[in-house]
C-alpha cells in the first residue's frame, strides 16, 4: 500500500503530463486490497487529487482504463455478443468456454446487446478482435464476392 | 436467357465459402478534418490501412499508449463516434498494371478521368492488379550503379549546362510565375520515343491547371507514356500527403520491369504544407515555421526511392525531378534548403530573368547538376564544355562593362559572345530541340560562326541554320546518333555547312 501511495505521489508530483493509464494504474494500486474506511479515504484522495489537477472532465476515461487494468489483472475478459435473437444459456456457456480457452482467461463476462437488424447469428467482440458470424455479414461477403468477380 | 443467369447465379452462391475471419477492430473516439482518433486497435503497426464501416480507407499514423490517429483518405462525413474500426493488417497499397499508362488517378490510385477501371494482368489477384505499398525501403547501395545515361529535356540550357541523368534528383525551385511547371512539361513532351515512362504527380494543385497540363500532354501525344496522380487543391491534406508516394510507388512498379521512369512532384512545398497540416491535427510538436520534426525525413526517404539499379538487380531507374516553390527568392527557408540538400542538384529560376524575356528564366550561376554532367553524351560534353565558363565571365565583364566604354578588344569579344549564348539559350514553350540539333547550335556559338551575326537576327540565324544543316550535314547527324560523337570527317562536313550557311546569312 505504501507503494502505492507513493506511486501516486510520484505521479503527482514529478510527472507533467500524465496520461490515463498513468493515473489509472496509480489509483489501481493505491486502493488495491483495502476495504471500508481506508478504502473510502484512498477514493476521497483520489477524487481530491483529480480535482486539484484539473482532471475530472476524464475521469470515464480514467474510470474505463481503471476497468481494464482490473480485468486483467484479475484475469476477466469482457465478450460483447450482439445478436438478433436472445442467447440460449446453452450457447452463452459454449461461449464463456471457448474464450476461456482461447485467452487463457479465468473469466468470461458477456454482454449481452440484441440486434435485429443482423438478422442472424452472432457477432463477438472481445479483446480488441471482432469474430462476425452474422447473416448480415456473410451477405455483405458474398456481394463482395460477386461484386469483384462479375466487374 | 435469365434463367441462364439464375442458375448461374445460384451455381455461385451455392459454391461460395465465406472464411471465418478474427479481426482486430477498435472504435472510433473522435472524428475532425479528416483525422480519426481511435480506441483498441492493438498490434497495429504504423502506416497500417483500417478501414471505417462504410469502406472508408485510413493509414494509421500515430501510435498513442491508449489511442490510434488515423488520417481518413476518402469522406469522412458518415464517421461517426462509436463506429467500428477494423485493421487489414497491411501497409496501404497502390493497385497498378501496364495498363494505368495514359491514365489520371487520384492519391490512392483509383482513377478519375471517366475512362473506367483500369485493368490488369495478375493472375495471382482478382482484379489482376499488382498492389504496391506505398511506403518502401530505397533500395541499397548494392543494388545500385551510377548515373550514366542522359535524360534529354529538349531545354538547350538544361541539355547543355546542367544535364540530367537517369536516376539522378534535380531539383526544379524558383518562384510562382516563373516556368518550373513548364519546364517539367516541356521534359514530359521531349519523351517520345525516349524509352522513358513518365509520371506526373500533382499535389495541390487547381483542377484547372490540371486539366489544362492533361489536355496539353495529349495533344503532344505524351500520354501514351505519361500517368498522372492528382490530389487536388479541393481534397484532403490526408490525400496531398500520399500522392508523391504513391506515383513513386507506380515508377516502381515499371522500374521492377526494367524500365526507366521519370517522376515530377509538382510541388513539394505543398506537399510539406499538407504533412504539417495532418501533424498540427495529430498534435505532434511544432518546430521551424511550425513544420514538424520529421519533415526532412518525410522528403528524404521519398527522393531516396529515385535510383538506377544496376543490371544483376534488374536495371531500371527512377529519375526525380522534385518541384519547390519559393517565396520571394528565398532559398533559405527550411523546405527548399532541405530539398536542395537531398537532391543531386538544382535548376534554379528566377523572376527577374523571366520578365527580361531570357525563358526558361534558368539562373545559370546557382543551377548544378552534381552527376549528370557523367551522363551527357560525349558530343554535348565538347560543345558546352566552355559555354558555363563562358557566360560565367560574361556576366562579371556585364556588370564591369556598364560604368565605361573604353574595353579592349578580348574583353568586347567575350561580352559580344555571351550575349549570343544568352540568346541561343532562350527557347519557347512546348518546343523542345532535339538533342543533335543542340549539338549544331551550340558547336556554331562556341567555335565563334555566330559572332559576326547581330544579336537580334541570332533566333532567325538558328532556325534557318537547322533547316539547311539537316539535308546537307546527314554524317554528322548520323554520327551523333549512332555513336553519341563526331568524327573528324564529320566534324568537317558540319564546320563547312555552317561556313556556307553563315555567308548566305549574312548576304
């Protein structure tokens, strides 16, 4: 914890510019394992030293990159489903299995989004990657693919 | 008949896989003047295509710890905050073929005359287009070879006193008004037959000029070897940027052939106005007259790409004629200073000759050519040997000679000479001279036929000189051709056309 707070004074003290994920990062670790007053304390600091600094205006930005370093560090990775129809639970646990697998992840967490104008099947997105098995998609595909063969 | 279209039709959807495909995608944060910012993205590199959701095009050109800056090179008006960003894990590519000779495209090569797509003979693409990346490393010093064939503008003071040769960069600067343009058209149009594929990049410039340099170089019959790449006046600085990369992209795809290209950048000040432009939107810092840090090396590894390769790598050459516009003669600033050092040498115009009536208003003092004079032919290299030396003096002894009158006679003599080889000098637009035909002027100026004639009949004395030489001197024209220098037998029949001409002309 002491580190952590010295980290934040750090930031605060030498760095002219900070980005984000700097700030992010330091708050990640000067409330990591604290829980109720001192936890409490350490966000009032935090809230403090934002606004001292003029950075309120990006705290969702803060607070996304705040997510993030979370996530990974608890080893959780986000699948944003969109589809046209609900998600059977069956189909959500293949889901959840399969990124576990391919990520190394202990978690998956899905979001779920309905979509009707995909018209069918599913589109994922998780990690920066974009996995569209979507009607609409194969669709746009095979125009494409008459389009560039037929010109 | 439809039902023959249907049943192919449903042959093809009924063959038609689609792949299964991961792709690395981000979202955009903001969008103005043609700048993205963009979230996700990871592993992409630097000068990476995205394409936006409705096929927009952009390159990738700053990497930020949690954003990506992307200049958009088409419409950016359906962007919006949010939408999906998708990477394609390839450096922005330039699709060419043989067939894009006589074509006008814009900064992506795309065309953009109404003559339809242009087509290609690739077997390994659908299109049948090559694709080239933009950007390129130059190639190596092992696979080049120095300078040594010409490349014959058809301008007389060029040819002779600062000559140009494949592969070389030579820098045209000078002033607005004062022919830089001219001279790389009149380069463009003494092309035909040459051997020698011509491209024209346009950067910033009206869509009218353009049109009128088009219509020009076709009624030359120059577009049966010229392409032309255009990022307009009224385009984004995003495409102004890309155009000199892609033409020299296109001049490589013919020098991978074994070709020799010529590439005009007509002009690189505006080209380094755009990239500051694009740098001051992605927020990089400012430096001299707010041009950023790396625009020495935005122009550098462009002209580098100019080279002659050697022949165990295929030969070919890329010859570079960059164009920079001066403000008020100041070749000082940081953009010409910066070209002038990367390139071979320059060809520089100035606007008090050009209103004195000496065109191509070429500076004969500060213009040079550091490898060309290596890739005159032989015959040129007699002639004009002398000729910069010679008006070199005579524009001391001009000065010297205004504040009296009392000259001796070597002194009168040398003037009287170099008032003749300024005017021999002087040449209209869209006339280039064949290079023999210089040969002939400038043998009659240098070896002193012309001093007898008055200054003022010099113009008439030449034209009325190659029309006699060209019948009567056919060795020596011949000689030149073939061999690229003149025998003494030649060198006899010429001396004796001249003298003969001379006495006619001067009845």
């Amino acid at each position: 914890m002491v580190l952590g707070e010295a980290l934040l004074r750090t930031v605060l003290n030498f760095m002219t510019t900070l980005s984000n994920n700097d700030i992010a990062q330091a708050i990640y670790l000067t409330s990591k394992d604290k829980t109720g007053h001192e936890l409490a304390l350490s966000l009032k600091n935090v809230v403090s030293f934002l606004h001292r600094r003029r950075l309120l205006n990006k705290s969702e930005e803060i607070l996304f990159s705040l997510n993030k370093i979370i996530n990974d560090e608890k080893g959780v990775k986000i699948a944003k489903v969109s589809s046209a129809n609900k998600l059977h639970e069956q189909n959500k646990k293949e889901i959840i299995h399969l990124f576990k697998k391919r990520y190394l992840a202990k978690d998956v967490i899905i979001e779920e989004k309905i979509e009707e104008n995909l018209l069918g099947g599913v589109k994922i997105e998780i990690n920066n990657e974009l996995i569209d098995l979507t009607l609409k998609n194969r669709i746009y595909k095979l125009q494409e693919y008459l389009t560039t063969k037929y010109e | 008949m439809n039902n023959h279209i249907v049943e192919n039709l449903k042959k093809e959807i009924e063959n038609f896989k689609a792949t299964l495909k991961v792709e690395k995608v981000g979202n955009v944060m903001e969008v103005f003047d043609g700048i993205a910012k963009i979230s996700g993205l990871s592993d992409i590199k630097s000068s990476e295509m995205v394409t936006f959701s409705k096929g927009e095009v952009g390159v990738v050109l700053n990497l930020e710890e949690d954003a990506v800056g992307v200049i958009i090179l088409s419409d950016y008006s359906h962007i919006k905050e949010g939408d999906v960003v998708k990477a394609t894990g390839r450096i922005l590519e330039v699709p060419v073929s043989d067939k894009i000779i006589g074509r006008v495209v814009n900064a992506i090569g795309a065309p953009i005359d109404g003559k339809g797509a242009i087509k290609g003979n690739n077997p390994s693409t659908s299109s049948g287009l090559s694709a080239y990346p933009i950007e390129k490393v130059a190639p190596g010093v092992i696979t080049r070879q120095s300078v040594s064939e010409p490349v014959t503008t058809g301008i007389k003071v060029i040819d002779a006193i600062i000559p140009i040769g494949r592969g070389q960069r030579e820098l045209i600067i000078g002033d607005r008004q004062t022919g830089k343009t001219a001279i790389a058209i009149d380069t463009i149009l003494n092309q035909k037959g040459q051997n020698l594929i011509c491209i024209y990049v346009s950067i910033g410039q009206k869509d009218s000029k353009l049109r009128k340099l088009q219509v020009r170089l076709e009624e030359g019959g120059a577009m049966d070897y010229t392409v032309i790449v255009s990022a307009g006046a009224s385009e984004s600085a995003a495409l102004s940027y890309i155009a000199p990369y892609t033409g020299v992209s296109i001049a490589e795809y013919f020098m991978d052939q074994g070709k020799d290209v010529l590439i005009i950048y007509d002009d690189l000040s505006k080209h380094a106005v755009s990239y500051r432009e694009i740098s001051l939107l992605l927020r990089r810092p400012p430096g001299r007259e707010a041009f950023p840090g790396d625009v020495f090396y935005l122009h550098s590894r462009l002209l580098e790409r100019a080279c002659r390769r050697n022949k165990e790598y295929g030969g070919g050459s890329i010859t570079a004629l960059p164009i920079i516009e001066t403000q008020a003669g100041d070749v000082t600033a940081y953009i010409p200073t910066n070209v002038i050092s990367i390139t071979d040498g320059q060809i520089f115009l100035e606007t008090d000759l050009f209103y004195k009536g000496i065109r191509p208003a070429v500076n004969v003092g500060l213009s040079v050519s550091r490898v060309g004079s290596s890739a005159q032919i032989k015959a040129m290299k007699k002639v004009a040997g002398t000729l910069k030396l010679d008006l070199a003096q005579y524009r001391e002894l001009e000065a010297f000679a205004q504040f009296g009158s009392d000259l001796d006679e070597a002194t009168k003599r040398q003037l009287e000479r170099g008032k003749r080889a300024v005017e021999v000098l002087k040449q209209p637009q869209y006339a280039p001279v064949k290079i023999e035909n210089q040969i002939v002027v400038l043998y009659a100026l240098t070896k002193g036929y012309m001093d007898t004639i008055p200054v003022d009949k010099i113009k008439e004395y030449e034209q009325g000189l190659l029309d006699y030489s060209e019948s009567r001197a056919k060795k020596f024209f011949k000689e030149i051709t073939e061999t690229k220098m003149w025998s003494d037998a030649g060198e006899a029949e010429l001396k004796k056309v001249i003298e003969e001409y001379t006495k006619s002309f001067a009845k």
